[in-house]
C-alpha cells in the first residue's frame, strides 16, 4: 500500500508503518544520547498504562533506554487490516517492541481497555510471571470516554469552560483561517463526566488491585501527568473541565501516597509541558497557542516534545536527590514553558496573530509537521511513495472478557 496522510480536521484516519517506527528510533537514539545518573535509584521493572503515543510512549522509552529497565504496556489501538492502515499507536509499540527486544530487553504489551477489571486483571497475572513485582507505574492515558467497569455505564468527557461560555481566537488547521469560536460553560453532569473520565479514579483502581495482588515492589513510585499552563489556556484547559478532572489527579496522589507509604513508595503528579499530541490537537486554542509557543521556544533553544520532557522527567524528577517540586508537591518540568517573560511574549502575539501574519508570528508550519509525525508522516528518510506493508505483526496480548 502507498499511504498518505488523510486528515480531518484535527484527526489524522490512517498512519504509516515505516514512519511510525523511524519516529520510535529518534526518540530510542535521543534517550541513549542522554546520561541518566542512577544515584538515586532507576527504575527496574516499569508500568505505563497509555505506552503508544505521546508522553506515555516517551515514559517507555526512556526507562527502557534510559535505565534498561523491563517495560510493560498497556494501550488501546486498532490494529491493520487488508483495507486500512493500524493506528499509529499500534506501529509505534509494535515498533518499540521488535527493536526491544532485539535489544535483549524485556517488552510485553496488551491492547485492550485499561478501564476494565479484565486488563488490571490479565497485566497482573503476566506481572505475577514475568516480572514478580513493578517499581514504576506511570498511568498515561488520554481517552474521551471510559466505561466504569463495575457498573458499566460509560461516560464523555468533555472540553468547556466552567461557570460561563468563553470566546478565543481559534485556528482551523485545515483551512488556516483564524476566527473567535465560543464555547458553552459545561453544565454539573458534564463536569463530573469529565472528572470520571480523566480524574484520579482509574489511576486508584489500578494501584490498588496492583497492591492487592502484591505485585508492587519496595519503594515503588507511580505518576501520572497534567498539564497547567498559563493565561491563555487557563480558560479552556486549568480552570476548565479537563482542568478540574486533573485537580482530582492530585487528591489521588494524596490517596495513593498515604497507601504506598507501608512500602516507602509514593505517588506524585507530574506537569509535563504543552506538545502535538493526539489528545492535545483536539483542544480547541491549543494549536495556535503551540504554533506560538514553538516559534518563541525555538528561538530561544528550549523547545522541547515528549522525549525530551520525559528525558527530563525521570532525571530531574523521579530519580533524583532533590526533585523540581511545587508546593503541593507535584513534580514540574514544565517550568520552561511556564516562566513569565515567554508567556508575555504569546500574549503578545496572541493579541497580534491574523490569517496574514500567520506564518510570520507563529511556526505554524512546526505545528502542522509536529502533527503529521505524530502519524509517522514528513519524517526524513522515509520514501513516502514506496508500496510498504501495513499488515505489521505483533504479538501484543489481546485483553479477553468472558
Ligand atoms: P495520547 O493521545 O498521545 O496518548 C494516550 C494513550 O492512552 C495512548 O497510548 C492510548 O492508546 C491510550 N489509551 C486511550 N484510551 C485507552 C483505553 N481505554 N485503554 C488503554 N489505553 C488507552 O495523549 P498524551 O497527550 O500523551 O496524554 C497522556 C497524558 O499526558 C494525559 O494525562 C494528558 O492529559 C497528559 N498531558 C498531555 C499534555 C499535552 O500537551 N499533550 C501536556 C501535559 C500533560
């Protein structure tokens, strides 16, 4: 098959395979390019619920080549078919996996819902067999929806403001036109839907059948990620629906800390910064506020993606004497992005931004690539008119229900 990038709007419906794992070796190379000092501990056998995309695929491959540690993933991604392409999520670990183990590393991976009792379930019993216990649990997914596993119903997540509507500008990224678009303020069920989808429950429940099962190992740590940022997204991602699911995140990590204390492990959140990722291009002001954002951190040579905030993550963070702690105590790598002077430069510009001076103002054009690799797409190297095998096999484990 030739693949092209089908894209609409922000979704991008087919990926490619040879793009999708060249993507996964930039980040492998990155990671062994990097020193990880091991003074402080290093993480031996790892957890990462979400490892196929964005930061939780970043999570794996950095403690996989950072540290050399065992990696098991837990995603949900469609696999190829005779007609249509896998996701890239499905490439990207079915990528990571071949080279993984190549490498003599241990990989396994299941796809499946991780909000079912079935997968906690299955990942504990290969835990129980292949690895004895974890030491990491990073807990990385962004969905729009979960089904509560003990009653079944399902739930949306929604992205609105709280308590009135808000009016921004907005880039349509396929047409290039800037225009205000208006958001309705979410009413109390579409809040709570939110908070059940992306809050702390689910990251509970996976740490506590992880205990029950005893497969948690001394000193075990756990995170999982938010992001906070400043005026611009305040409205529509802080002080917004999915800003008061990740609020709940931190009374999880509360939880979950006083839990794991008898085993002198802790869990934190941690603030990770604003890249392209799947889940973040559906967030309405965010692609023109990272268009910005590139353009002004790549003029002052700390922009960064996934792999080099993860990179950062566990050495400045998670495995570290003195971790970059906020006063809740959340770990915070986001700080670049975050510091005063860069933030008025975007308010700035934000004020300045048309359709003309789209190209001059922002690196729109990094965006717009930043995107289609997310797919594996406008990577360097690969003959993107070359008829390449989409029907990649891996043997990940399928999370089977009664
Ligand atoms: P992403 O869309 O790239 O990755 C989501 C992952 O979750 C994928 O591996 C996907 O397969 C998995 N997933 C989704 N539903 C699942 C399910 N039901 N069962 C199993 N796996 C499932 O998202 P991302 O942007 O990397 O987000 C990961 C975390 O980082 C989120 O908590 C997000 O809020 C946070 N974060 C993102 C940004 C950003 O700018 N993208 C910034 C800070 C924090």
């Amino acid at each position: 098959m030739i693949i092209k990038p089908k894209v609409r709007g922000f979704i991008c419906t087919n990926a490619h395979p040879v793009g999708c794992a060249k993507n996964v070796e930039e980040q492998i190379a990155f990671i062994k390019s990097q020193s990880f000092p091991q003074g402080n501990g290093k993480p031996k056998n790892v957890l990462i619920v979400g490892s196929s995309t964005g930061y939780g695929l970043a999570s794996r491959i950095t403690a996989a080549y950072g540290y050399g540690a065992n990696t098991l993933g837990v995603f949900f991604e469609k696999p190829p078919t005779e007609k249509r392409t896998a996701s890239a999520g499905f490439y990207n670990a079915a990528a990571f996996d071949a080279r993984a183990k190549a490498d003599g590393m241990y990989s396994e991976s299941f796809n499946g819902d991780a909000f079912s009792n079935e997968c906690k379930q299955q990942v504990i019993e290969k835990i129980k067999t292949d690895m004895g216990q974890v030491d990491l649990v990073i807990y990385s997914l962004a969905s729009p929806r979960r089904t509560d596993p003990n009653t079944g119903e399902t739930f949306n997540s929604t992205l609105k403001p709280i308590g009135k509507s808000y009016t921004a500008k907005n880039l349509n990224t396929d047409t290039q036109k800037i225009s205000d678009i208006t958001i309705e303020a979410a009413n109390d069920e579409e809040i709570a839907n939110t908070i059940k989808v992306m809050g702390g429950e689910d990251w509970e429940m996976w740490l506590d059948a992880l205990s029950a099962a005893g497969v948690l190992a001394e000193g075990c740590k756990t995170s999982a990620y938010t992001y906070i940022g400043d005026q611009l997204t305040k409205p529509i991602y802080g002080d917004a629906t999915i800003g008061k699911a990740k609020e709940d995140l931190d009374t999880s990590a509360e939880i979950l800390t006083a839990k794991l204390s008898a085993l002198g492990g802790e869990a934190r959140v941690s603030v990770l910064k604003a890249v392209v990722t799947q889940a973040s291009s559906a967030i309405p002001v965010m692609p023109l506020y990272l268009s910005i954002l590139f353009k002004e951190m790549k003029s002052e040579g700390t922009h960064e993606g996934c792999i080099e905030q993860l990179a950062r993550l566990y050495a400045e963070c998670l495995y570290v004497d003195k971790p970059r702690l906020d006063d809740v105590g959340r770990f915070r790598v986001d700080e670049l992005e975050l510091r005063r002077g860069l933030q008025e430069k975007i308010e700035k510009i934000w004020q300045e931004v048309t359709e003309e001076n789209l190209h001059d103002l922002t690196d729109f054009k990094a965006y717009q690539a930043e995107f289609l690799r997310l797919f594996g797409f406008g990577i360097s190297d690969v003959d993107y008119d070359a008829d390449v095998d989409t029907l990649i096999e891996a043997d990940f484990f399928a999370v089977t229900t009664d």
